[in-house]
C-alpha cells in the first residue's frame, strides 16, 4: 500500500522527510555552536511533540549565546575584576555633631 502512495520512494526517505522537521531546534543548535545546546536538545527531545516545546525550543536554539560569544563575555568579566579602579575613592569627611 506505501508503495501505491509514495511510488519508487523508500521507507527510509520517507521517514526522513517525516522525522526531519522534529528535529529542526537541535540542527540549528548545533549548526550554531550555541553554548547551552544539551539542554535545547532534551527540550526538543521531550517537549518537542507538543507545538510549544518545539517553538520553544527553536526560539531558544535561534537566540542563545553562542560558545564564542560566551567565552568573550567571560574575557570581559575576567578583564573587569582585574583592572584596577580608575578612579580614587571619594574622601571621607568626618560627620559634623548633631546638636
């Protein structure tokens, strides 16, 4: 019967075309290098049946910080409290009596 609906093509590509949109979230996590992907995929992977985990988890794996981007937001923070202040701490005026 599969052969009369689908002709010459294999189950194989069949199941492809169909499995294939699944897991369009994890493809772009990983085509992107994002930093946190593990858990873009388990997102997809356990709530990507429903149409808000896979929405979800493909707004997450198109907007999440890549490694890249992640590793020099940590090169800045680190060069932040390295550096030394730049400018003096304001002096202390003794508080006048209170009468």
């Amino acid at each position: 019967m599969l052969h009369l609906l689908f002709g010459s093509m294999s189950l194989f590509t069949i199941l492809c075309i169909l499995i294939l949109p699944y897991w369009i979230p994890t493809i772009v996590a990983v085509m992107r290098h994002v930093d946190r992907k593990v858990g873009i995929i388990l997102v997809n992977f356990l709530l990507g049946w429903t149409v808000i985990g896979w929405v979800g988890s493909l707004v997450w794996a198109c907007v999440a910080e890549t490694e890249q981007q992640a590793r020099l937001r940590e090169a800045a923070y680190a060069n932040m409290a390295a550096m030394p202040q730049q400018y003096p701490a304001p002096p202390q005026h003794p508080m006048p009596p209170q009468q």
